[in-house]
C-alpha cells in the first residue's frame, strides 16, 4: 500500500487532533473509536490512578495533563465526565483563559443538550451534545460494542452535518434530538435500560427464595423473547396475567411479595398498574377484567 491512501483511516484529510477531558470508560472507548477511524488523540486528562492507567493502555501516544492543556491542544475536546459535573466544569474552563474559539466541544451526557456548553459557546467553541446509547464497562470490548450503536445528538443546527459525521465514523447511527426534549430522551433511557437491570437482578432473588438453582439460566430464554417480543410487536407481544386479565393470579403475586419482599411488591403494583392501563387502552382488556386487576393493586 503506498505511503498516503486514502482508504487507510489516518490518510483521510481533515484528520482532527482529539483531546479528552474525563479518561473514564466513556471518554476512552470514544477516543479510541476516533483515533480508529484516523483522528489523532493528541491529549488526555486522568485523576485516579485507575484512569491514568486506563489512558496509557487505551490511548496511547496521549499525553496525560490537565484539562486545560487538553483543551488548547485538540480541535476536538470530548468532555466525558458525570453529568452532575458538566456545567460547572463548561464555565470553569471558559473561567481559566484557555483559548476556545473554533474548536469542536463535545460532550456525551444523555440528560443535557448543547445548552450546558453556553459559557464555552459565548466564548467561541462550536458545541455538540453526543451521547452513544450503550453501556460501558471499562473493558477493551467497549470499543466492539458502539458499532451500529445509536447516538442521541443535539447541536446548533449549522453543526448537526458535523456531529452526524462524527457518529458515523465511530460506526454509530445518529439520532436527532431537539434540546427541549433531552430530558424526555434520558429518561426513556435510563428507565428501560437501568430498571430493566433492576427488575432481572429482583426475579433472580425471588426465584432463589422460590428454590431455583440457577436462575439466570432460567430466565435468560424467557427475558429474551419477551425482549424480542416488545421490540417488533410493542404491547401486541404482551402475555401474562395481566394481560389476561386474571386478577386473582395477580392477588396471589401481591400476597406473597409483600411477605417475602415488600420493596419488590411496590415495584410489582406499579407495574402491573401501568401494565393493565396500557392494555385497556390498547384494546387488549377488557374494561371489566381491569377493574377487577386495578382493585386487587390498589393499596
């Protein structure tokens, strides 16, 4: 292959110098999801030793300094740190003098749009709000996984072709959020994704008080299908008591969680609540049926 080739990734023009201000699990599999498709990851800044660490063998080449040297070397600075610390970390830069006019400042919090970057924006920088919609560990397989992932973005719309390129080139689909429903987005979000967690981790115990040995064995086929099954059908893939409208099979479940998990019976009862609603709606109950389910879980 001759030594520049436009097919190889680093070949490609306008290859931009990518700092990361956060080297944590997020902030290093995107770096090196960018660095893979030819942008250069010029700068990291680390705390801990575990994410000085991290950098070193997820990027390497990066020199580790502080935020600040990480934002006037990058014409792309990732901002990939916890939610609750963007905003004040945004107006903290801007604060310290560093130059940031021109450059691209990108941040990965689900909950915020472009607007938290408002301080770094004012002061010139170009602000994208790009959060991949995925979990991550922390292990080298992170980088595998953003493959076809999708990305909420949010930006000025002058900038929505460039963050829709940067998605893309990470492998990634993007998917337009306006900034008035971030929130919405997140919440949607970390609702299916985080309580799912939660609600497999409450079966499992309650099967081992039941006396399975195994329960994620037991769980894992059934949890897929109905995954599968609400993904392509919605609420026409539900089945279940409540669905069927048996209340006294629903009364049972409440009896019994709330002598062996009062906690998981609050979360049952919510549950099947919005659960027999949907379905009434959906044509799926009858009006009849959920009255009878609806006063079996009232409290």
């Amino acid at each position: 292959m001759p030594a520049s080739d436009p097919a190889r990734p680093q070949d490609r023009p306008a290859r931009l110098a990518v700092g990361v201000v956060g080297a944590g699990r997020v902030g290093t599999a995107l770096g090196e999801a960018l660095s893979r498709a030819g942008h250069r990851v010029v700068a990291v800044s680390a705390v801990s030793e575990r994410s000085r660490a991290r950098a070193e063998e997820r990027l390497p080449g990066a020199a580790v300094v502080t935020p600040q040297e990480v934002v006037a070397a990058a014409d792309l600075v990732l901002l990939t740190v916890p939610d609750d610390v963007l905003p004040e970390l945004a107006s903290g830069l801007v604060a310290t003098g560093v130059p940031v006019t021109g450059r691209l400042v990108l941040h990965t919090s689900g909950r915020y749009g472009a607007g938290v970057l408002d301080p770094m924006t004012r002061a010139g920088a170009l602000p994208l709000a790009v959060h991949p919609v995925m979990t991550f560990t922390g292990r080298p397989d992170d980088v595998g996984r953003l493959h076809g992932i999708s990305y909420g973005v949010t930006s000025p719309e002058p900038l929505r072709p460039v963050a829709e390129a940067l998605v893309m080139e990470m492998g990634g689909e993007p998917a337009w959020i306006a900034e008035d429903r971030r929130t919405l987005y997140h919440a949607a979000l970390a609702g299916g994704a985080n309580h799912l967690v939660t609600l497999v981790v409450e079966a499992m115990d309650l099967l081992r008080a039941a006396g399975v040995a195994e329960p994620g064995r037991m769980l894992g086929p059934l949890l897929g299908a109905a995954l599968d099954n609400a993904l392509r059908l919605g609420l026409d893939g539900l089945t279940g008591p409540v669905a069927r409208g048996d209340a006294g099979t629903v009364a049972g479940h409440v009896s019994e969680l709330a002598r062996v998990s009062p906690e998981g019976r609050r979360a049952y009862v919510a549950m099947a609540r919005l659960t027999a609603d949907r379905a009434l709606g959906a044509g799926l109950l009858r009006p009849e049926d959920a009255e009878r389910l609806l006063e079996v879980l009232a409290d």
